[in-house]
C-alpha cells in the first residue's frame, strides 16, 4: 500500500521527543517500522515534515538550538533525499500585556504585565494543503498523519469525504498510556482515521536513531549535537 507520512514537527518535539535523548531521530525508518507493524503490506513512498525554524533569541541555547535543528535536519535530507522533505512555516512573535498573577491572590486585570507571545504559522495550513493535494493527485494509497493537533480536523474530513478510497492512518505523539496520563489522544482525529496508533514507545525511538555522523553527498558532516545526548 502505497503510504505518504505527514509529520508535524511541532506536535512530535513536544508530545514525544522533548526530555528524552532520542531527538536525533531518523522519522523515516521510525515510520516505516510502526507502519510495517500496522500492515506489512505497506510501504513509505514520502515523508513531509512540517516544522517553523528556531530563533535564537528565544531558544534556550541561542544559537546553539538553530544550529542543532539546521543540522538536524540536513541529516535527514541527506540520509533520505529521495523519501524525505521539509515544509518550514515560520515563528511570530508579539509582545502583549496580560493580567500579572500573584500566587495566592486574584489576578487583577488592571495589574498588567508585559510577556512575549511566540506562535508557529502556516505549519497548519501547509500539513493541511499537502494532505489534501496528495489525495487529489492520487500519490498514494494511505496517508498517515502524526499528529495530536485537532486542527487537523477538518482536513481528514475532507478527504473521507472526496475521496473515500484513501486510507488514513494516525499516530499519537505520546508516551505509553502508563507513562503520560495527562495527554489523551485527540477523539476528534481518531474517528476520522481507519487505524489509529495511540502512543510511540521508547525503543522505537531508541531503534530509530540516525548515525552519530551523517556525511552528505557534498562530503560535509552532521553530526549529532551534544546537548542531545542527555534527556
């Protein structure tokens, strides 16, 4: 079965890869081993990732954090470059005024204080187009999406509707039910998907790391940032 994976940067770092040492993950041998265990008769013809570039001056490394994503990422497209691709939304960044909240006490909302608001755009919009305009290309058999944003909602929606004859498959970016009780599968995705996988292990993720250099056709290396070594 011919199978295209959407992946949602975000939504993996966060729900599953932050605070562990497994982030030097390689997506598309991690995505074709829970497939293969889904249906062996499937096979990963792509692999998108949708994801918004880091800013230094909000990461907690700085530059450190830019330079470890750029590498990370150019691992992946020279480890794949036929199977894998990278879709970059992008951050803004607003400074607002909200209630200052003192512990014990009411927020006041005539007590201000300034905070900074950073938001990830167009990943949505461009996980959703993608989505869509594979279907309607007939490029594949399945779509499986990685994903525990309910944004996706309607998109799914649209597909089962247009084009009944696709598969959709969904995997949860969580940890073992046992290990991560406080975030729950999105039911909103998982009644619109055919087969839904509610969590990713950790020896999957252990299973599916990129070699600690990557060399590139052009000779240049990636390697594995250091500070990704520890959980």
């Amino acid at each position: 079965m011919r199978t295209i994976v959407y992946v949602d940067g975000y939504n993996l770092y966060y729900g599953r890869v932050n605070k562990t040492p497994y982030k030097w993950l390689d997506l598309p041998i991690l995505f074709h081993n829970i497939i293969k265990a889904q249906d062996p008769a499937s096979s990963i013809l792509k692999l998108k990732y949708f994801t918004a570039p880091a800013l230094a001056k909000f990461s907690r490394l700085g530059q450190d954090s830019v330079t470890a994503q750029t590498h990370y990422h150019r691992a992946l497209e020279s480890r794949h470059p036929e199977l894998f691709s990278i879709i970059l939304g992008k951050h803004d960044f607003n400074e607002e005024h909200a209630p200052l909240v003192v512990e014990g006490k009411n927020p006041d909302k005539n007590v201000r204080a300034c905070v900074w608001k950073i938001v990830e755009k167009k990943t949505d919009v461009n996980l959703a187009m993608a989505m869509y305009r594979d279907a309607a290309k007939g490029a594949c058999d399945q779509l499986v999406l990685c994903s525990n944003d309910s944004d996706a909602e309607p998109v799914l929606e649209a597909i089962r509707e247009d084009f009944p004859q696709l598969r959709i498959g969904i995997v949860t970016p969580r940890r073992p039910p046992e290990d991560d009780r406080s975030r729950v599968v999105s039911t909103s995705l998982a009644k619109l998907a055919h087969w839904t996988r509610s969590h990713i292990t950790g020896n999957e993720l252990e299973q599916a790391q990129l070699p600690k250099n990557v060399v590139a056709a052009s000779g240049k290396v990636f390697k594995k940032p250091q500070h990704w070594y520890a959980a």
